[in-house]
C-alpha cells in the first residue's frame, strides 16, 4: 500500500507535464489566445492542469489572484504612481498653476517645464504599468477587461494636464476593481471620479449654468445606448440632476448653511456640492425624480444600470469585444437575460458568452487590435527574458495609432476589423515584427549593448506543439524559405493566423 501511494504521489507531481507533452486541439489553442493576450508555456501549463472549465472559472472569478512576478510587482511598486498620492500631485500641480501668472515669462516657462516633468512621468509609468501587468499577469481575462471598460468609460490624458495626473487613479481606482464586479458598481466608480468630471465637463455643470455633455454620453455610450429610449428631454432632465457633481483636491470646503451641510460629499478629488445642484423636480425616464441632492444621482443610476437597453447594449458590446465584429443576436440576447437576472454581474455575463456555442465558432477570427498585438508578440518571444522597459512597445502602439489613453472622443478605441488592418497598418505590424523578431528591441532597461541582444527561438515547442497544426499551407510554406532564424520569426509575426484570436 505505501509503494503504491508512492507512486501515486510521484504521477501527481508529475500529470502536468505529461499532459503537456500530450498536444493539445487547434480549438484549445485559439480558445487561449481568445481568452488570453497570447499563448505562452505558463499559460499553456495552467489550462492543462486546470482544464478548461476550470481555468475559465478561475479568470472570472471577481478574486482572481492577479499577482504578478515578483520582479514586475516590484518594479510597479517602485513607481512614482505607486509612491505619491494623486492628492500631493495634484495640489502642487494646482499651486504650480496659480504662481505662473504673477512671474516673469523667463521664469514661467521654466516653471512650465518643471511642473510638466512629473506630469509626464506619471503617465509613462501609467502606460508601463498597462502593458506589464497586461503581459505577465495570470489573470488574462481580467487584464482583457482593463482595456476594455477603460474603453467604453473613456477619458483622455490629453483633456488638459490635470487629466495626464488623474488618469492613472481613474484606471486603478474607478476602473480596475469592478471589471467582473457588478455593472453598476463600475457606473458609479466612473460617475464619481474626477477624471470623468473633468474629461467630459461636469466639473462645469451646475445649477443656472447647465453642461449636458456627460449627461448624454452618460446614456448614449456608458448606459442605455444611442437607440436606448431616451429623448433630449431626459438629456436635460439628468443634466440637471448631475449638477453639482465635481472635483476637489483641497481641504478647502465650501460655505453652506445647516440644511445644504447634510448634502454635502467629499471622497477624495470628488466633491458634491449643493449650492451647485438644481434642487427642483425632474422627469427623468418617465419617472419623477424628487430633489434630493447626491441621492438623485444614486437613484438614477440604480434606473440606467437595470434598464433593458442597457443590458443589451453591454451584452452587445462584450460580445463585439470577445466573439465577433458583428455578434450574433442569440448570444447577446441571452447575455442581456443573464446580466437583468444577475442584477448586472458581468462575470455571469460574460460566463453566458464563453460557455456559448457562438464563441466557440468564432476562435480564430477575431482580429488584434495594436494592444493586443504587441502583447501577444511581446508574450510568444519574450517569456523566458524578462522584461523591464515598456517604453519600445508604448512607442509602437503610438505608430499603430492607438496609443494608451489618447482616444481624443468618449467612445474609445475602436475594437473591429476594419478599425485596425488597413494595408497602412499591416505594413507597420511587419516593420514591428522585424524589430521584435530580430531581439534588436530594448526592452531590459538601462544602457544595453546591441551585441548582447539576442533573436528570440519563435519556432520552439510551443510554437510547434501548439500553433503549428493551425496555420494554413501559405503559412507553412512562407516559414519553410526563411532563411534565417529572424526571418522566420518576422514572418510568423506578419502570418494572417498571428494578426486574429
């Protein structure tokens, strides 16, 4: 009996790699680069030993251990976004602000420079630390989802310098903790964060002095959708309800008499103040909205995140993120009845989705947007050499026209075949992949010596074993005349099977 429980002992330690010898399906494959930003061995050795189901519930579980390498935990840790509180950035960016006009132009331009050095390291950290948590995290599907709220709930670094300070916060903060969460948890993180408020004008909103911008794409892009049901009258009704919702960074509080004291919110950089709200009734919806102050607001919000619209349009959109340019109607109608059913829990939405027939028909063909094509490069050629600079890939996303927060309108980056693979883009994926391909990219940090960069081994038992078998004949025989080991990479890289998930 011991010898036996030895034996089995010693086959536990060692099923998953004899699973992994074992060469797993075509759809296994794509069903990883659909639900990953690429295949590499980690990965590859979890969904073995895991199964399918298995991994699939552990990325959509809204506790996913996302930890990540200790070397790239602690280089994030490291970073002036990780050390400085917005709050102190903030402040002196605001103090920096009021001095420049009381000085002579010579000192105000260096003033200028000064003040923007943080500014701009800030939002370099924000982009490496994107990509490195988007490349080395285990939670893929978590990392996925990132993107794409951050995507949907859009604001710009580039609407004005304040927002270039506010928008690492906004990505961690508003964003990150509520992308399997519930919908209107994420709705809500959204409304109250100051880079919303500034980015589409609420921060101007008040009573007397109405901005309806973040009223209307509030509904048309975030909620309900632009054939949602509403009118331009529940534009101007929630408008109004909105107002007083904005931004303060100080311990500076307005002056209000005992009955406005009791509606008054500070968290933060968000501030409700009302001797800025319309205090008077609304029909919003078809249904009145009494004046109650920050509570309006909630109870909107509670309307917007339950309403049918919105559950089909986010069905919709998850469905155009994850299966196809155009989603069947089946799927996001039975996403939409998961999402009303589950009081708006995206997990269980997105659990209808991958468990779907239609997502499984759909492996394959989806094409990467600049994001994840880079990611997914990045993951195939430079698993086994860490990676400590981003700033190559931050760079290329920049030629791909994508670069990370810089989506000047609220409707973000575009995420369909046509948004990305023009004959202009694929000329400039090819000229990255030989960049990539060659190893010539710099991608450990500091001074590094273009003789002790080496090319990258693509065509190793990962690529054999696991993407091999689905590439097309052309494929094959385009990779069979390379001539060199940079070559064949550079035309792995191009293959149409690496440009799609």
């Amino acid at each position: 009996m011991i010898k036996l429980l030895k034996i089995l002992g010693l086959l536990a330690c060692y099923l998953p790699a004899l699973l992994f010898a074992a060469p797993l399906s075509g759809e296994d494959i794509k069903w990883l680069n659909r639900v990953t930003y690429g295949i590499d061995n980690v990965t590859l050795n979890a969904y073995v030993t895991e199964g399918r189901a298995g991994y699939l519930k552990r990325q959509l579980d809204n506790r996913v251990d996302d930890r990540l390498p200790a070397r790239v935990a602690e280089l994030i840790g490291g970073m002036r976004i990780s050390t400085e509180p917005v709050k102190m950035t903030v402040s002196a960016f605001q103090e920096a602000h009021k001095r420049l006009k009381s000085l002579p132009v010579e000192q105000r331009n260096e003033l200028k420079k000064a003040t923007n050095q943080p500014l701009n390291q800030r939002i370099n950290e924000t982009m490496q630390r994107h990509l490195l948590r988007a490349m080395y995290s285990p939670a893929q599907i978590k990392e996925q989802l990132v993107w794409f709220w951050f995507n949907h709930f859009n604001v710009s670094k580039d609407k004005g310098a304040l927002n270039k300070i506010l928008v690492s916060d906004y990505e961690e903060r508003a964003i990150r903790p509520y992308v399997l969460g519930k919908f209107r948890d994420l709705l809500m993180a959204t409304l109250r964060h100051p880079a919303m408020l500034v980015y589409l004008d609420n921060v101007q909103n008040a009573n007397g002095k109405i901005n309806e911008n973040y009223a209307r794409e509030l509904m048309e892009l975030h909620t309900l959708g632009v054939d949602g049901g509403y009118s331009q009258q529940d534009v101007q009704e929630l408008a109004r309800i909105l107002t007083g919702a904005g931004m303060n960074w100080t311990d500076n509080y307005p002056r209000l008499n005992a009955k406005l004291e009791t509606y008054y919110l500070h968290d933060g950089g968000f501030e409700f103040n009302p001797k800025r709200h319309d205090f008077g009734e609304k029909l919003f919806l078809g249904k009145k909205i009494a004046g109650n102050g920050f509570a309006e607001i909630e109870q909107v919000v509670d309307m917007l995140a339950r309403h049918p619209s919105t559950a089909r349009f986010i069905s919709t959109k998850l469905a155009m993120f994850f299966v196809a340019d155009v989603p069947p109607p089946d799927l996001v109608g039975r996403m939409g009845k998961a999402f009303l059913a589950s009081d708006g829990d995206i997990s269980a939405t997105l659990r209808v989705l991958f468990d779907s027939k239609e997502f499984i028909a759909s492996l394959g063909s989806k094409a990467k947007d600049p994001l994840h094509y880079i990611v997914s490069a990045l993951r195939f050629a430079y698993e086994d050499r860490p990676i400590s600079d981003m700033l190559p890939a931050i760079h290329w996303l920049i030629n791909l026209g994508e670069p990370l927060y810089s989506h000047p309108t609220p409707d973000g980056y575009g995420m369909n075949e046509k948004d990305w693979l023009s004959p202009e883009q694929l000329t400039r994926r090819f000229e990255i992949a030989k960049i990539i391909a060659s190893g010539k990219a710099k991608l450990t940090g500091g001074d590094v010596d273009p003789k002790t960069l080496v090319t990258p081994v693509l065509a190793n038992k990962l690529s054999y074993q696991a993407l091999e078998p689905s590439l097309s004949v052309q494929t094959k025989n385009a990779l069979a005349k390379s001539v060199s080991q940079p070559e064949w990479n550079t035309f792995f890289l191009s293959s149409p099977e690496f440009l799609y998930r």
